[in-house]
C-alpha cells in the first residue's frame, strides 16, 4: 500500500510556555515530515479567546525557532476558524446528532451519583427539545451501540465501545466551540493525513472521529500516539512540581542542537545505538514504528551530559561565539573583561562546563577585582584542609620569584605538598580557593598563569590573612 505524502501537524495550546512534552510532539511531527518529503502544518488552539494573547502565541513560535523545528506555510489560528465550528454544530444539531443541554454540572453529577455505577452525562436532554439561552451547550449525540476504532502506529489498533461513550460537549454555553469539534474540522479541511500527538489524547480519538463521520469526512488520518514523558517518580511531567518549560532550559545556557538531539531520543533511540548525532542523521533514523509504548523518563542529568557533548564538539570559532552573550552579562565590570584573556582558557572551559551559563562562573575570577569566595568551598578546603597555613605561607613566598609558568607553578606546589605530607590534589585545594572562590574550575596551573603573579600573591596573602 502506497502511504500518501504527510501533512502532519503542530496544534500546541498558548499557555504562556511550551512544554517539555509539546516540544517533543512538535519535534516528532517535524522528523517524520521532513523525513518523507511532507509537509508540517502549525495550528495554535486558540478558541478561549479569554486565556490566549500575541505574546503567549509568541512564545511558541520562538521556541520552536530556536530549536530549528520550521513550519510550512502560514501558521494557522484557530480563533480565524470559529466560523467553521459553528457552522459544523450547526449541521450536526440540524441533522439531529446533536442536540442542547441546559443540565448543569451538579445536576449531572448528582443523577450519576444517584444511578450508580459509571459517572458522566446520561442523556437526560436528548429528546428535551432545549432551546438556545443562558448555560445551554451542545452536545454529540454518540452511537447507543457498536465501536469506533482506529490503527495506531505505535499501539496497534485501539477500540472504544460507543456505549462507553458518553454525549460529549462541542459548543460551550458561551458559543465557543469546542476542542473536539475545532480539531475535527481542521484535520479533515487542512488535509492532515498523520496525528501524531501524546498519548493523554488517545481517549478523545474515537470522538474525533465520531464527529468526522457524522460530517461527511470519509478518510481517516493514521494515528501514533507517543508516549507520556514522566519525572524520577514516574508521575507526568507537571509544571507544578517539575522544570518543564523548554525556554528555562534555553535561559539556563542549553544548546539547542543538544535540546533537539535529547528530545528526539524521548521514547524513540537509534538502531546503532548512537544517540548524541547531528539533525540530519536523526531524521534519516527516525522510524514512528519504532518509538515505545513505554514511559519516558525525562533524566535531568543525561539532558546535561548530551548538552556537554555537544559543547565539547564545537570547534573553537564557535564556542567563543555561543560563549558571547553570556559573557557579557558576567558578573565583572564590563571594562574587566579582557577576549584575549578569555580565548586564552576557553579550551580549558570548554572541556568542563555542561551548559553555557557556567561559563561566566568558570572565568569570573579572571576579572573580578576579589574573587567570589563560595562558602561551601571555603568550609572544605580552608577549615577543614590539612596543613592550610603552612601551604598558603610556602606558596606565597615561591610564587612571589619563581618562573610564572604553568609548568612551573604546578612543580613548585607540588614540591609544597610534599613537604607537608600532602598529594597535589589536597595541596592546591586552599591555593584554588583562595584565588578562584571555588574548588571546581579550570586547570589550577593555567589559570594561575593567565591571571598573573602579583594578583595571585595578593589573593593567597589575603586568604592567610581570614583564616
């Protein structure tokens, strides 16, 4: 069987973010088109009016931008459409499958309560002959019998009894069409053959395409619904409790090449098992048949690792370049900052960081008149450190002749430690400390070396001077 040429789609709700989740639809979408020469349609939901605005759509197109997922065409806005919803509850209210409901949500709460059994809407006003006024919605009239089913990429097929189904809302008291109808609608008018979305959809599928049926709609898109992404606890993703907006990940100095790449490998993984690669070779991989029913579990720290990956690639021009904005909103004068000075360790930074924004943290002792001296820091290496004094004094008094080399401030510090019973690593503890503020950063000895004698001998004399 010849598969037709995809015309998938985006239709994220504007809520202000966009969601870990969301991003992977959009980036799964995305793959499939441009793997099979397709098309991807982005359709932002935005039929409560109230909760929608310019600046919440623009957080989506944006996000999506800087994770390069493009679009074809114009993106097309659910609010310029509510003509076509209502026109389609218009038939289907004329064609008798579906009718108005004046029943509140108490009323119909308290007659399930009442019946037992399973709760939800019984069809109390099916055959009422409610007119249109205020707190009347229209419902769909379900099937009483038989089943709905559709095939799913990823699931296989999937089948709802209709009498499970209960005659579910498409216009809202206030004349606002509904989600269901809304999608019903788009699909079929835009010509979407593949819905590939999140599986916390999958109930509203038979629905779906329940009221494409009743309008005419013949064809049937074919399914794949991906599966939840979850956090440590194995609970969904909830931006309550867990980080979840991709534009924090983009402030936190994450790269979007890394974002894409880590995305991509949520519920779907490469045959070769290679997971940090370029786009490119992801599109080429993907196969929707291969992504898991399974959970996938948003890892935090592997999110970290891919993005180090993906610094450490960069060549050097590049690195400098993505290192820029951070760089100018260090926390030194900006007249203290010195490129030359910068390029000179970047390589050493680059090694170390896992995300942009630990850059400036990296270098800040570079150019701060005194270092930031990080408490936890000071406690390990200073109070608790063997042999602190009589490290620093040795120190202070080599350093002040010696040739200012890396080789040689590493040689002499090392001689220092020896002297005191110590290994080089606990002998440079409080020296890095003492003139970086911090036990983690570059290479000690080059760092030493860019930052320059007489700055390094005024930090250690000013670290004897506090213990």
């Amino acid at each position: 069987m010849t598969l037709p040429t995809p015309r998938v789609r985006f239709a994220p709700a504007p809520t202000g973010y966009l969601h870990i989740g969301s991003a992977r639809t959009a980036l799964f979408n995305w793959l499939y088109a441009r793997q099979h020469g397709g098309e991807l349609v982005l359709r932002i939901e935005d039929t409560d009016l109230q909760r929608s605005n310019d600046e919440y759509i623009s957080v989506i197109t944006d996000v999506l931008e800087w994770l390069g997922i493009d679009w074809d065409g114009e993106v097309v806005f659910q609010s310029q459409r509510l003509h076509l919803y209502r026109e389609a509850a218009e038939r289907l209210l004329a064609e008798g499958r579906a009718y108005r409901c004046s029943c509140t949500q108490d009323e119909v709460k308290a007659r399930a309560e009442a019946r037992g059994g399973t709760p939800g809407y019984d069809g109390h006003c099916r055959d009422r002959d409610v007119q249109p006024g205020a707190g009347v919605v229209v419902r769909f009239r379900t099937p009483d019998e038989g089943s709905t089913s559709f095939d799913d990429i990823i699931r296989g097929e999937v089948r709802f009894e209709n009498a499970n189904l209960e005659d579910f809302v498409i216009v809202r008291s206030s004349g606002e069409p509904m989600f269901l109808v809304a999608n019903a609608v788009d699909d079929a008018d835009l010509g979407i053959t593949h819905v590939i979305r999140g599986e916390d959809l999958i109930n509203v599928t038979p629905k779906v395409l329940l009221l494409r049926q009743a309008l005419g709609v013949t064809e049937v898109p074919m399914f794949a619904h991906l599966p939840l992404i979850v956090n440590e606890q194995r609970k969904k993703l909830s931006k309550r409790r867990d980080d979840v907006s991709v534009g924090d990940y983009r402030s936190r100095g994450f790269l979007p090449e890394a974002m894409v790449n880590y995305l991509a490998l949520l519920g779907w993984g490469p045959a070769d098992g290679v997971e940090v690669r370029p786009i490119a070779e992801i599109i080429d991989s993907f196969r929707l048949e291969d992504v898991n029913k399974a959970s996938a579990f948003f890892d935090q720290q592997k999110l970290e690792h891919v993005n180090a990956e993906w610094i450490r690639g960069m060549d050097r021009a590049a690195f400098l370049e993505r290192s820029a904005h951070w760089t100018a909103e260090g926390p030194w004068r900006p007249e203290a900052f010195d490129a030359a000075t910068f390029e000179a360790i970047a390589p050493l930074v680059q090694e170390r960081v896992r995300t942009m924004a630990e850059v400036p943290h990296m270098i800040d002792f570079l150019f701060l008149d005194e270092p930031y001296i990080d408490a936890p820091s000071w406690e390990k290496a200073m109070v608790r450190g063997a042999a602190v004094p009589e490290i620093l004094d040795a120190a202070i008094e080599a350093y002040g002749t010696c040739e200012w080399t890396a080789e040689v401030l590493h040689e002499t510090l090392l001689a220092i430690g020896v002297a005191n019973g110590l290994k080089l690593g606990k002998a440079q503890a409080p020296v890095r400390v003492a003139v970086t503020g911090r036990t983690v950063g570059p290479p000690l000895f080059e760092a030493l070396e860019l930052l320059g004698r007489e700055r390094t001998v005024e930090r250690l004399r000013a670290a004897r001077a506090r213990l």
